[in-house]
C-alpha cells in the first residue's frame, strides 16, 4: 500500500470485520519479549475475549508429530492499538498499514458489495425476523426509560462543575476508566500510589488534577475514607493535547473528520 514499507500481514476478511493473528502481528513487531508472556500483558489494556480476540490453535509447520501452538484472531481495531502502545518505528509503519486496510474496507463500493452478497442468501431469513425485531426495539425503549433516572442520578453526583471524573474524560476516547488510567500510565502521566492514581512530579502543581474524599460504609457500620484524582478543565485540555500527540484522537472528532474524508475535503482539526 501506498506510504507504508512494511511486509503485508495476512488479514482475514471475516463478514463485518477483519482480523489478524496476533502471532503474525508479534513477528512482524519483532517483539523480544516470548509471545506467551507478551500477548496476556497487551490484554491488561482492556481487550475482551470474544469481542477483541479470540484464541485459536493451528498445528506447527513442517511438525510431523501433529503438535499445535496457541494462537489468536484479533480484530485490527486491537492490532492498531497494539503498534500504538510499542512506539516503535515497526509500530507505526504497521498502524498506518491497518488504518489503509480499513479505508480500503470501508469503499462504498466494497461495502455495498459484501451487504448484496449477505442479502442474498438472508431475505427468507430477515423477513422471518421482522417480528421478533419489532419486540426487540419496543424493549430497548423501555430499557432505556429505565436507565435514564441512572444517568440523572450519576450527572447528579458531579457535585463540582469544576472538575471531571476520569470516566467521562474516557468515553470521550470510547474507552473504559480501567483501560484510560493504564494508557495515562503507559504514557509517563500517572502512576497508582495505593487506591488512587498520582501525577508524575513533572506535572504536578500545574492545575491538572484535584483530589476529592468520599465516604464508603463498611460492614461494621463505620465510614471509610477514600480518595480519588479528578480533572480540571485544565487538565482536561492537557490530556487532550498529549494524547493527540500520540494518535488517540476523541471519537467525537474522529467521526468528524471521517465525514470530511467522505465529502472529499479537508477538515483542519482544532484544540
């Protein structure tokens, strides 16, 4: 593909995503690290079995004993990821080379391909189901009539318009709290100091972040004491800059920009 000198890794174009083996994608990262001790620690970023992975085992080349080696199927959203964290020249040549498989993927023209060739063998099948979706979407509504006095309830709870809790900052990246406090860490912004997340020495006292207390009943009857780090909106603008540094972009201006790419013209991206 234009731009990328890397050697193309097989992908597996399943029927609404693609897929690589996370063995191909260590090789080709020439990763030092043993693959069995590599890949559950790319996991702890919050990858989900069945979702962003899944294990499969192949049998050995040229092994005449029939022996199989565990490998796994990830999706390339994961593999894209997974350049981004080794920050190595290998890292982002590949994450350029997914991101041009995906455009590629994405061709309107390729996408009404692979819908035609799904309707065609799906029509009986659709028209069997209409019912059960109709039941389905009159379900979700209610679902949501009933999740709603919790999204008050939690917008409630932000008694400070100050500041901001780290999980509102990660939906903006699509990710959860768990998953956006290690990438804060593996960029050299934080480290956890017991049960709370702390500021590397070089940006504390900068007006990035507070600390707040709440209260936490115990079995006993008594109240525990906890602690947690929240954003300003200072810190919010400083993690917004930094993590754009480093190709983590909000979903909110990624589909912008996407739509930009679609009309054929360029977005210039803003703070």
């Amino acid at each position: 593909m234009a731009g990328v000198t890397t050697e193309p890794i097989r992908v597996e174009y399943l029927d609404d995503r693609l897929a690589v083996s996370a063995r191909d994608l260590y090789k080709a990262l020439e990763i030092q690290t043993l693959f069995r001790q590599w890949f559950p620690r790319m996991c702890e970023y919050g990858f989900r079995e069945g979702t962003d992975f899944e294990r499969i085992c192949q049998r050995i080349p040229d092994s005449r004993t029939g022996q199989s080696e565990v490998d796994y199927r990830i999706s390339v959203d994961m593999a894209k990821h997974i350049c981004m964290i080794q920050r190595t020249r290998e890292g982002m040549q590949y994450r350029q080379y997914f991101l041009e498989l995906e455009k590629a993927w994405n061709r309107p023209e390729k996408v009404m391909a692979r819908a035609l060739e799904i309707a065609k063998g799906q029509i009986e099948e659709l028209q069997g189901r209409c019912f059960l979706l109709t039941g389905e979407v009159r379900r979700q509504g209610r679902l949501l009539e009933e999740m709603k006095p919790k999204a008050d309830y939690l917008d409630n709870i932000l008694h400070s318009k100050d500041l901001i809790l780290t999980t509102q900052i990660a939906k903006d990246y699509g990710l959860s709290a768990v998953r956006f406090n290690q990438l804060l860490s593996d960029l050299g912004i934080q480290y956890r100091l017991r049960d709370q997340w702390i500021l590397y020495a070089k940006y504390q006292d900068r007006g990035y972040t507070a600390s707040t207390s709440f209260e936490v009943p115990q079995a006993d009857g008594s109240l525990k004491v906890k602690y947690q780090t929240e954003w300003t909106q200072n810190g919010r603008r400083f993690l917004y800059q930094i993590l754009r540094e480093n190709g983590f972009i909000p979903v909110v201006e990624k589909q912008f920009m996407e739509m930009c790419e679609k009309r054929g013209r360029y977005c210039a991206g803003g703070d």
